[in-house]
C-alpha cells in the first residue's frame, strides 16, 4: 500500500503522508514571511518552528516553500482528528452557509445543546451533568473557578507546581511557570495556592510512597495555611502538560479527589490538554475512576477550531445566578459545528485505540533511545501525549541546551517537536491521532539520529 493510500484511509486527508524536504529550513518564501512577521507582529509571540504553514491534514504540515513536514505536535493538541478532518470541514461549511454569529444568550442554537450533551454524556461519572461553552481554555478555567466560589461560597483555589491553567490574570496566577508566562505581568489574583506536584521522576522514593508523602503534605499545608473550610477547588491536570507530561504516581489523584469530597471542596480536573482521546482514552481521570466534580476541556475539542467547554455536577452548574457566566463568541455556532464533526470522528475513526497504539509505538521506541542515550532521564506519558525529561548524563539535573540541540536537529530534518517542562528540558510528543505509523516511525528515527548526533 502506498503512503498516499494509508494516508487516506485512515487520515481522511489526501496530502501525502510523507516526509519530503525541497528546500532547507526555513526555506526563502519562509524566511521572507517571518520578515514580514517581524515587522508587522509583536515580538512577544513566539515561534516554535521558522517555516509558514501553506496545507496540513494527516500527520504533516505543507510549508510555503512545498516541505512536508512531519507534525508531532498537532498545534500543541489541538488537532487530535487531524488538520480540516472531512466532517469537521463539512458540518463548518454547513454552518457557516446557514449562519455564522446571534450570540447564545440572543437567540440560541441546537449545535451548542448538542456539543453540551455530547460533554455531559463524554465526560467521567454518570450524575446527572451540565455544561457551558467558551472560547479559549483560559477561559474555560476562569469559569471552573467562578463556579466553584459561587457553589461553595469559598475564596482558596488550590493549584500545583509544575501546572499550566492559561493566560488571563487568574489562569496566569495559577500558573507556576515564571518565565515566559508571568514574569513582568503581576500583580496577580489573590486566594491561589500552590501545593507540592507527585513528580515521581523528581522524587526520592518510590512512585507508592511519593504519591503517600505528597497527598500527607499537600492536606497537611491546606488544613494549616488555608483552612479546609476556606477551599473552593483543588484545580488539576490530570497530566500536567505545559509541565513536562508529568503524570502523577497513581493513587495520587483518586487520593486528592477523595480529600476534597470529603471537605466539601471541589475537584476540578483540568483536560484541555488531556482530553478528547489524546491519552488513550476519551478524558485521562478515567485511567483511575476519577470523577471530577468540574472539568475543563478546549484544545483537541473542536478540530482546530476555538473553542472550551466546562462541563460539571448539574447542581454545581446550575448554582450561579442568572446570566452570570457567557460571553459573546463562547460556543460559536461553526466552532459547535466543528466539534460536533470532531466527536463524530473521534467515534468513527476509532482514535481512543489508535491513540494507546501511537501511545505503544512511542513508548517503546524511546524506551529504547534511553538504553543508548545517557541524556535521556525518564521516558513517560500515557496513550499518544508522551515525553522525555533529558538530563546531564549521570545525574538528574536537567538538560534544556540538549533539548534545544535535538529540537533544532529535527526541525532541519522536518520533523516539528514541541519542548516542555519547568526546566525546559522536557521534549513532548503529540502526533495527531490520525498519523499513519510509518510516518510516526519516521519522525521517532529522526528524533533517534538527532540524540546520536549531540
Ligand atoms: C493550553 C492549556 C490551557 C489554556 O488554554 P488556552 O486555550 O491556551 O487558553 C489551560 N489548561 C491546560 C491544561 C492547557 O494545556
């Protein structure tokens, strides 16, 4: 069978599956954009990759200068069914044809009723749920957030090092990462505090004890600095992902969700990284029965197109005055549309499978670089979101110069890679779903060739 043919069965897209370089990177009509770039965009904005995208669909991206790159980020995962998947395409057109903005709260639409009982039906636990739509996962959070004081009554939000909530002034002060995201940017909003992360890697005993000590500390700190009967939410990835793919040791997140129920608290898991089958399964709490009382989704939900959801407990939902949450563009009709075709996708292309076999073919093949190269610390993640912490060989201090030195290699070799991590020495790996293997086993050599060459 041919790349193209694979390609199209099973990527809906019929771009060749295929890495292919015309010219060097970043080719001339590249290089000319990012002038132009430089001189009409603000320089605060960063660019993880120098080339101008022109088509993507599968698991590459076609630059200006015609490279066909392989894309193992898939816009940081956000388009999990692939770049303009046909019925994400088709149900958009649809809707942009019928109409494209009235504002929810105006006149409302089926496609937003629809995508809030595809979460509420998605989404861990069977209680009866209901949902909310936004624009960014920012957004989605804020809302988590102002949910959660309106139910309890409560001001302390509780967040973790290592973790990554957004941009906007609350989201960036639950961030933990500095620079590049606060630095500069404070003050920033008061009742945030940020507990000690399970970070097994980083830890010294084992991945049992390391969950035990965390959750002893982290209850210990809430009762004593906040006062139980001050916390609204413990707010969560279940995977933290700006973080460096820093999957908690397992009991660490049924621990804390338990703690919380147990105290009238809230527990908020944060999936718009996690989510829409990207680790294996539809939404990651899954893996340990975690039933969140609120979750937040965006990035993979809707094919690309902006989008986040905040879907949760009904009489959690439900407790906030009149008109108290919205916004005008939340929930557009065509970005509706597109996570309708997106779901849709998700369903009939199987993605939560194909996502633990990217998720196998991954592991194993770094498992195996690790055996080569000293450099690489750990090799973690779950289903198709997986990483590797690279270090100073013999030691765990960490490595972001070989890290920056690996990325480059594969971006001259057109493979897109995405870095991570408190320390930026985190590479993480967020193929689409619908990559081809032979494609992903391509980029995993490159990614080989570019350790070998450090
Ligand atoms: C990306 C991300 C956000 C922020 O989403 P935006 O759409 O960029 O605002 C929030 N939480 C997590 C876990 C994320 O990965």
């Amino acid at each position: 069978m041919s790349a193209l043919d694979e390609g199209t069965r099973l990527t809906g897209s019929n771009l060749p599956q295929v890495r292919h370089l015309q010219t060097e990177i970043p080719g001339p009509k590249s290089r000319e954009l990012i002038a132009r770039r430089a001189n009409a965009v603000s320089a605060s904005l960063g660019m993880a990759m120098p080339v101008f995208v022109e088509r993507a669909g599968g698991g590459v991206i076609i630059d200006v200068d015609g490279n066909s790159i392989i894309d193992m980020g898939a816009g940081i995962a956000v388009v999990n069914v692939g770049n303009s998947a046909d019925l994400v395409i088709e149900k958009v057109i649809d809707q942009v044809k019928a109409f494209t903005h009235t504002c929810f709260m105006v006149v409302p639409y089926e496609g937003y009723v629809e995508v809030c009982e595809a979460l509420n039906h998605l989404t861990p636990g069977d209680h009866p749920k209901k949902s909310a739509l936004f624009n960014s996962g920012a957004e989605a959070v804020e809302n988590a957030v102002k949910v959660a004081r309106a139910y309890t009554k409560r001001p302390a939000v509780v967040v973790f090092e290592h973790g990554y909530h957004g941009r906007t002034n609350l989201t960036m002060g639950m961030t933990a990462k500095n620079m590049p995201y606060k630095d500069g940017f404070g003050p920033f909003a008061p009742e945030i505090y940020r507990m000690p992360m399970a970070y097994p890697f980083r830890s010294h005993v084992d991945p049992q004890r390391c969950a035990e000590e965390t959750l002893d500390l982290i209850t210990h700190k809430m009762e004593k600095e906040i006062g139980l009967q001050n916390i609204a939410a413990i707010v969560i990835e279940p995977i933290q992902g700006e973080g460096g793919f820093i999957v908690p040791p397992r009991g660490f997140l049924p621990g804390l969700a338990n703690f919380a129920k147990s105290n009238g608290i809230l527990f908020v898991a944060d999936e718009v990284q996690t989510g829409f089958a990207r680790t294996g399964q539809m939404f990651a709490c899954e893996d340990e029965n975690v039933v969140p009382d609120l979750i937040t989704t965006a990035k993979g939900i809707a094919g690309g197109l902006p989008l986040s959801g905040l879907t949760g407990r009904a009489e959690v939902m439900d407790s906030v005055h009149a008109s108290g949450l919205g916004g005008t563009f939340g929930g557009s009709p065509v970005a509706c549309a597109a996570a309708l075709g997106a779901i849709q996708t998700i369903a009939d292309l199987d993605l939560i499978k194909r996502a633990s076999e990217i998720g196998k073919i991954m592991s194993a093949r770094l498992l195996e670089m690790q055996k080569k190269y000293p450099v690489i610390g750990e090799v973690r993640g779950r289903g198709a979101m997986q990483a590797v912490e690279l270090v100073i060989p013999g030691s765990a201090e960490p490595n972001s110069s070989a890290t920056s030195a690996v990325v480059k290699f594969c971006q001259a070799n057109g493979v897109l890679v995405l870095t991570a991590g408190t320390y930026s020495n985190v590479l993480r790996f967020l193929p689409p779903l619908v990559m081809p293997a032979h494609l992903l086993n391509e980029a995993l050599d490159v990614i080989d060739q570019a350790f070998a060459a450090l």
